[in-house]
C-alpha cells in the first residue's frame, strides 16, 4: 500500500488518481491528517544524515524546511506538501530521493500547475511517461470543447493539452477530433427546453467478473419483474406529467441487460414509454440488448414494433475461455446468431461493445476478436480499456493474482482503432475511468449518422437527463453550466417500497 499525506485536503482525489496511475498494483490511500503524524511520540531525534530514528529501529525522511516526518521503512509512503507561501510543490518518493519544483512567488498557482509538477516528478521518479498527462478527469474532451467554443485555434488547443497537461501528442489530437466531432453531432439537440431519458432495467442473466453497474441475476428476482415495472411506470408518469411541454431528444434503456425482460414485459415497457411521451422530435431510441444469451427473434420483433432505432449486442471478446471465466454464459456463436437475426429483423444501426486487458488476453486475443467484428460488420463499435472496480468480483480476482495479469498496451489499442477504421468508422465520443488497464481510455467509434447521441451527452453534460429505475442518476444542467444531480436508491427492493421517495428527490430537483 503507498500512504499519502498532503495539506491540501481538496487535492486528494487528484493525487489519488495521478499516483494510481503510475502504482496500478498498489492500493493507495491518501489522507489529510497530517497533524498525527507530525505528533506522534514515536519519532524521536531525527539524524538527518542517516534518516535513522534513535531508539525505535525504524527508518525516516525528514522533508527539508519543513517540519514532517514519515516512515519509510516498511511499507512505501508519500508525503506532498503545498506550501503556498514559499510556492513550492514537494514530495518525496520511499528513501532517499527527494524533488522540489519551486514557482516564482509573484505567480497565481493553480491546480493544475501543481498537479503537473507533481506528475513530471512522478515520471522522473519511475522512467514512466502516461498517454494522458496530468488529467484525472473522466471527461478530457471537455478541455478542447471549451477551447473550440472560445474560437481557439486548432495548433493552439494541441500545444495547450501538450504543454500545460502533459498529454501525448495522439492523446491530444485524439481529443480535439472527438470534441469537434461532438459539437457537430450535438448542434442541432434542445439544451435549454430539452431533455433526455434514460430508463434503467437493473437485471442481468448473471453478473459479469468486472461489473459494478446496479444489477441483479434475473433467476433471483423474476416473480418481482412485474412489482418492479409498476414501481418504474409511476416514475414514468411523473416525468411525462412534468416536463410535457418539454422536447425529447433522445431514449436510453440501458441496465443491466433489458432484453433480460420476458416478451410480454418487455412489450409492456416499450408500450408505457411511447404512449407516455411525444416521441415527434426523438433522434435517437436506444435498447441494450447487451447480452447474447438474452436475445430472442420474439424481443427483437418487439423492440422493432415500438420503434427502437439503435441498440447494442455486446460481445466484450470473442474468447470461449474469456467468456466463461467473466461469467458470461453465451458463447461466441451465440453472438453471430443474435447479430444476424437483428439484421434480419431490419436493424440498421447496430453497436457492439468489448473490453481490452480482459484477464489472461493477450494481442493474438484481441486480433480474433476484432477479425470477428469485422466480419459482422456493425455499425459502430465501442473499445473499453478494463477498468478495475471496487465494488466487481474482479477486484478481488486482480488481488489474488496480480494486476500484471492485464495486458493492454498501445499495440491492443492500435488493433482495435485499425479494426474501426476497416469498418470505416470514425471517433465520436470518449471518456476515462478510475484504475483504467493501462492508463487508456474508452472510445467510441461510428460510420456517419449511426453515433450514439446519448454516449456524447452523458460524457458531456450539457442536457438535463432525467433517469429512472434502480440506481439510476438523473443530472440538471441549467442555463448557466451549473449542474445539479439526485440518485435513485441501487436495490431492487428498497426502490419499489421507496418510490414515493424517489419521485420525490425528482421534484425537487426538476421543479422550476
């Protein structure tokens, strides 16, 4: 475990991240207290020559002009001090080395300059460069978004992401692609008198290695289906009564898995949806059909019926042995099957999802699983770096084995991003995750005119998006770019005896 101590406690999340990525097989924890340690009676007479405490046999760094001490001798430990009046960034790195970044006194500091100089010691300190500089953000393109709506000059944008961020220079012109991309895709969407919807189903067949979304294993729940939808469907009304004379621009039933729901559920869904809302302007009707071992012609049909424009059959590898040790109980021709009856059944927009850095996958791995895709020939194609989560079975996988075991490098990438160019799409939208296999990112790719509206607008925050179900967040963005979110209770159980509650929470966030 690498311990950290700072002063600036608004800093931790960010120094979290920063050291994370360069130790992803180390937990880190990061910790304002620093006055304890400081006190503590342990630490005798430091001899600053040798670092050795009298008496106690352990080991110390003094930080030179100032008065903290840590002990290094046991586990590796990191101390960063901001100390505002001399400007100067410090921290040192287990015995004996030690950095000082030093700012003129008449500059204004910002975070992100601290967040820099502590990053380029980082990379001093290990030999390690990452493709994503400083940031620690999940949304980096919302930097060259802001630049572009500021009439910034392309150049000017890449120097800025290079010099004042650190980011690689294909990380830079990957985000000011996505962003310019975004901004046409997104021109012509009702941000002020719109919204978008989003309708959680929190059922799976069963839970994958690595999921931390809100959902449960349908066997466990199937005689509560039909409580659940009621409880949903007062949601519904709610939302469609209080913003009736607002625009819907885009549907997202994701989950979970909603084509987990039997034919006649399923049907009834899609039917409270469309006769809940004026669907006259919707550019997008999106369903999760996720997983293989969900799909059937009859659910398809249904999901045409009600006018499902795109949906999403999500293989995450074409691996036998990868699939069943994730969990998941379809095999890779079951994927082919359900892709070709989506076809047949006229779906023209169709997308698949996979995971890169899945345990024990290596390049030849992701080479057939992206020959398979071609083969397929989807209309748009989402690459997820693996991101480790606390609340998954992997994390406890990943400490049991290592995380060495995870490999996906810039050569994994590079296969998946020629494989979206052989299907001749383009990058549309990204975003990052904490604890990220390789410190990458997750994109998505599309032909024109096949982009997932919703996937830009929830990285982008720049419409309201009223969400309902089990665990789902709904998230006001005002006029101004101020945003405002409230959370729907994540157990099946407790959302159906809490409804009440929940529309409630919606009230007072959504009400003018």
């Amino acid at each position: 475990m690498i311990q950290v101590y700072t002063n600036k406690e608004n800093y931790q999340y960010d120094l979290n991240a920063l050291i994370k990525a360069f130790y992803p097989e180390h937990e880190v924890r990061v910790s304002g207290a620093m006055d304890s340690i400081v006190k503590n009676s342990a630490v005798q007479d430091i001899d600053a020559k040798n670092g050795s405490a009298e008496n106690s046999g352990e080991q110390y760094i003094r930080m030179q002009n100032f008065d903290v001490v840590y002990n290094a001798s046991e586990k590796p430990q990191i101390i960063v001090l901001f100390e505002p009046d001399r400007m100067e960034v410090f921290f040192a790195i287990a015995l004996p080395k030690q950095y000082t970044n030093v700012f003129q006194e008449t500059e204004e500091i910002t975070k992100n300059q601290y967040k820099l100089a502590f990053y380029h010691d980082l990379c001093d300190y290990t030999g390690r460069t990452l493709p994503w500089g400083n940031l620690t953000g999940i949304r980096p393109t919302k930097l060259p978004m802001g630049m572009l709506e500021n009439n910034i000059a392309d150049e000017n944008i890449i120097n800025i992401l290079q010099e004042e961020h650190a980011l690689s220079l294909e990380k830079a012109q990957l985000s000011l692609e996505i962003a310019k991309r975004e901004r046409q895709i997104l021109g012509d969407l009702h941000y002020i008198d719109g919204y978008s919807l989003y309708i959680g189903i929190p059922f799976c067949p069963t839970t994958c290695l690595y999921c931390s979304f809100t959902s449960y294993p349908i066997a466990r729940w199937k005689k509560r289906v039909r409580e659940y939808l009621k409880a949903l469907f007062q949601e519904i009304d709610f939302i469609a009564d209080l913003y009736q004379d607002r625009i819907l621009d885009t549907v997202y039933i994701g989950g979970g898995t909603p084509t987990t729901l039997e034919p006649q559920a399923l049907d009834a869904l899609l039917a409270k949806v469309r006769s809940s809302f004026d669907f006259a302007k919707v550019k997008e009707f999106t369903v999760e059909a996720g997983r293989a071992d969900s799909i059937t012609r009859e659910k398809l049909e249904v999901l045409k019926k009600y006018g499902v424009t795109r949906i999403s059959i999500n293989p995450q590898t074409m691996k036998e042995e990868t699939l069943r040790f994730i969990g998941r109980q379809h095999t890779v021709a079951q994927v082919k099957e359900a892709f070709a009856m989506a076809r047949a059944e006229g779906f023209d927009n169709i997308n698949m999802d996979i995971i890169l850095g899945l345990p024990g996958e290596v390049e030849t791995d992701v080479q057939n699983t992206i020959a398979e895709i071609v083969q397929l020939n989807p209309d748009s194609l989402t690459v997820h770096s693996l991101a480790i989560k606390r609340a998954s079975k992997m994390n406890q996988w990943i400490e049991e084995n290592g995380i060495r075991t995870l490999r996906n490098t810039d050569s994994t990438m590079k296969i998946a991003q020629d494989g979206a160019k052989r299907l001749g799409m383009n990058p549309y939208y990204l975003y990052r995750q904490k604890n990220m296999s390789g410190n990458f990112e997750n994109v998505g790719y599309a032909r024109e005119g096949k982009y997932g509206i919703y996937n830009i607008l929830i990285m982008e925050e720049k419409q309201t998006i009223v969400a309902c179900g089990a665990g789902s967040i709904s998230k006001r963005v005002y006029p101004d770019g101020r945003i405002e979110r409230c959370e729907n209770v994540k157990d099946v159980a407790s959302f159906i005896e809490r409804i009440d509650e929940m529309i409630e929470r919606k009230r007072k966030l959504l009400e003018d």
